[in-house]
C-alpha cells in the first residue's frame, strides 16, 4: 500500500507551493484545520527542517490511520495476487499482521512525506512553472526511494503474514534472516521499485495537476473533502495503470 495522499496548501504567497502563480485571484482564506496542512508565509526563506519535520508528523499519523482502515482490503488483495492455479482463498484472519506493519507503515509513510514536501517546494523554486509536473514527478520518486529502504522489509514481512506463513511479525523476522540471510528481508526490491517508484512519482503529479486544474477553475481555496475526492481519484488512476507490476512484486515478495 503506497503513502497517503495529504492536502498540504499554502495561504497568501504569490507563488504557491502547487507551483503556480495564483495572482488572478486572493487565495488568502481562512486557514484549513486538517491536522496534515503545511503552510508557508510569503517572504520567508525555505525551511528544509520546518517543512520535514510537519511532514513527518503529518505524514507518519496518516499512513497508521489509513493503513489501518484499510488492512483487511490489503489482505484480501495480497491472498488474490499470490494465488496460483486457481488456488483456494482464505478469508479468515484479515488482520493478520496488523501491529507489526505499523509498526513499519508509521516511519515510511513519515520518512516519504516528510522528504516530498521540502523537495516539492525545493524543485518548484528551481523549476519554471509550466514545469511543475516535473517537480511534482521527481520529488514523488525520491520520496518514494527514501521510504522504501523501511517499505520493503514491511511489505515482505506484512504479506508473508498475510498469505499465512508466519504467526507474528518477530517470528517472521527471526526466522526470514534465519534462511534467506538479511537480503530475505529485501527480497523483491527491485520489483518494488519498479512498481513503487512509478506509482509514487504518478499519484502524487496526478493529484497535484489536479488540484491546480481545479483551484484554477474554481478560483478559490479547496476544502479538505475536496482534497480528498481528488486524492482519491488520483489514487484510482495510478493503481489501475499500475496493478500487474503490484502482482508481480506480491508474488516476488511472498
């Protein structure tokens, strides 16, 4: 499961960090109150530690409530892709390996938020505006190799419980090291990339074209539901081109 879409805005620049020019219209509202909004003031230099560490906060609560949420759907896609044959699938223990995924879900989704954000900002500030795809793209890729040094391990451990290999993810460590070595914990890596770094690098530029599209059309600030629908849609569009390089690295991994 990739990082969570956050709606992360700015009030009253000139230059957004959407990485368009919003002079046509005032979007100086009254600040948002999602808990992941991360704001910049105008006249202000760049804040790498500021901006990584909101990330991190922002990014690191997000992934844990939205990996919990949607756990058992993993689960049930993790046992399709790793069937073979028309094998039997097993619709008991949807939680299975739960804890222990947090347990690595909340640094990565940390660790991805809070390197895209400042590199977003960073590479729209170098890049001219009709450009800002480009940004969007690469600080999605980098965000996502950074967070897959923890994603990985996670992804091996979560889906070698989910497919009923392992009780527990100390156990399922213990004894991946045991056989395969420490590599076992990084086996299917570079199908991961393959399949992780696009997908990152293409939801998270969907979903910020978008919202400059919509922003654009609307002349106004959005709304986190708003925010929300978009991330969503985004999400959709990025799985759907996605999903047989998602196969290839389930059956990799398990």
């Amino acid at each position: 499961m990739g990082p969570p879409i956050l709606a992360i805005d700015s009030r009253g620049s000139r230059r957004s960090p959407d990485g368009y020019n919003s002079k046509p219209y005032d979007l100086s509202l009254q600040p948002s109150k999602a808990f992941a909004s991360v704001t910049m003031e105008e006249g202000k230099p760049f804040d790498f530690l500021r901006i990584f560490c909101e990330g991190v906060i922002a990014g690191g609560t997000a992934g844990v409530v939205v990996e919990s949420a949607l756990y058992p759907i993993d689960t049930i896609k993790t046992r399709l892709q790793a069937a073979r044959g028309g094998g039997k699938i097993i619709w008991r223990g949807l939680y299975s390996g739960l804890a222990g995924n947090l347990a690595g879900v909340l640094p990565a989704s940390a660790l991805f938020v809070g390197v895209y954000e400042p590199m977003k900002q960073k590479l729209l500030k170098i890049f001219p505006e009709n450009l800002n795809a480009f940004a969007h793209l690469t600080a999605g890729a980098i965000g996502g190799a950074a967070a897959s040094l923890i994603r990985v391990p996670t992804e091996v451990v979560k889906q070698r419980m989910q497919t009923g290999q392992f009780a527990s993810a100390p156990e399922a460590v213990r004894l991946i090291i045991a056989k395969e070595g420490f590599k076992g914990l990084y086996a299917g890596y570079r199908s991961f990339l393959l399949r992780d770094l696009p997908f990152d690098a293409m939801q998270f530029c969907i979903y910020e074209q978008l919202r400059i599209g919509y922003k654009l059309a609307a002349q106004r600030d959005l709304s986190d539901p708003e925010n929300a629908i978009i991330g969503a849609f985004a999400g959709a569009i990025t799985g759907a081109i996605t999903t047989p390089l998602d196969v290839i690295k389930t059956r990799l991994m398990v």
